[in-house]
C-alpha cells in the first residue's frame, strides 16, 4: 500500500522489474509518468497487483489472465526477453485449498508451456511459506518449489543467502506492522542458469 509514497526508494534500488501487490491504479500511472513501463491489474482502483519495468525493456504483450492474481506479461526490449509471472496470491474465502499457494500451484500446473523455454521469472507475494504446508492436502509450497525445480527455477533469496525454505532469517512481512509475528511471503523464482 502507499506506493505514491515509496517510489523515490524504490527507484533507488534500480530494479529492472518490480511487481507490487496491494498497489492502487493511480500510483503505477504515476510510475508510469516518472519513466516506467507498467501495467496494472484489478477490480478495485485501490488496491490491485503492479508490474513495473525499467526501460530499455517494455511490456510487450499481457497474456490472458489465468486467475485473478497470477498474470503473464511477456517483456521484450533488453538483454533477454523473458515471460513475467506477476503473483498476489490471496484468501479465496469457503476454499483454503486454492487460496494463496493454491492459486500459483493450479496456475503452474495448468499452464506447462510458461516454465518450457527457461525464461520465465515467477515473482511476487505468494503469501506462502513451507512452514504451513501441514495445513493443507494438494497444495503445498513444498511441492511447488519441487515442482519448479524441476523445471530449473530457483528462489533467488534462498540461493543467495545459502537459506533452506522455511528457515529464512529475512522476513518479507511484518504481521500488523509490528516485529513479530514476522514471515517470508514473497519471492522471486528464476532459470538457475542465470544465477550467474
């Protein structure tokens, strides 16, 4: 939330990507101004899913929409071109099964051709972590880090750090703004052959 608020710092980091869940319409407008290429998606102009990108590279084309928050945006234009999974993973209220981690696993699953040609990054709030696997039957982020690993893809956190899931020492997410409970959600996967 606030995006309007954080953009300078997260221009500072000179990120060529960057997908920003809970963002409002008008804030990625603004990005857009400042020299953005970018996309937004939802139902709410306040709160929606953001992708951004630094040019030289541009969205090139937006895939159809698998589920509310797992959306595909083929980006062209820079050193490689990549297909973009841009993830807001949420609570689909009456089905614990496809919520959160649910979503991103049925998405995966019923769409093999975006992991073929290893150039995909999947990224994002997947509001998941291993820790909570026991609490569910199908979907599990266990298995969809399995799953993408056999693909190739691998967390750029955990292999950066040298951090096993489910035991990062860095969280993503501050319950209620405080210091504890404190969680790693979100994540960024990529080919591991261009971990060099």
């Amino acid at each position: 939330m606030a995006l309007s608020r954080k953009r300078q710092p997260l221009y500072a980091l000179g990120a060529d990507v960057a997908v920003i869940p809970e963002c409002a319409k008008k804030c990625v407008d603004l990005c857009i101004e400042d020299g953005f290429d970018g996309c937004w998606f939802g139902d709410n102009p306040n709160k929606g899913l953001g992708v951004l990108i630094r040019k030289p590279w541009r969205i090139a084309r937006i895939e159809k929409v698998c589920n509310r928050w797992v959306v595909p945006v083929s980006i062209v234009g820079g050193s490689c071109d990549f297909l973009l999974i841009a993830v807001w993973t949420t609570l689909i209220r009456g089905n614990l099964e496809r919520s959160y981690i649910g979503q991103i696993s049925e998405a995966v699953l019923q769409n093999p051709r975006w992991l073929a040609k290893n150039k995909v990054i999947i990224a994002g709030d997947f509001n998941s972590n291993t820790r909570w696997d026991g609490k569910r039957e199908l979907h599990t982020h266990s298995r969809l880090v399995q799953q993408l690993g056999k693909h190739g893809l691998i967390s750029t956190y955990h292999q950066f750090f040298s951090e096993a899931q489910a035991c990062e020492t860095r969280p993503t997410y501050y319950q209620w703004h405080r210091r504890e409970p404190a969680f790693h959600i979100d994540y960024i996967f990529i080919p591991e052959c261009w971990e060099q």
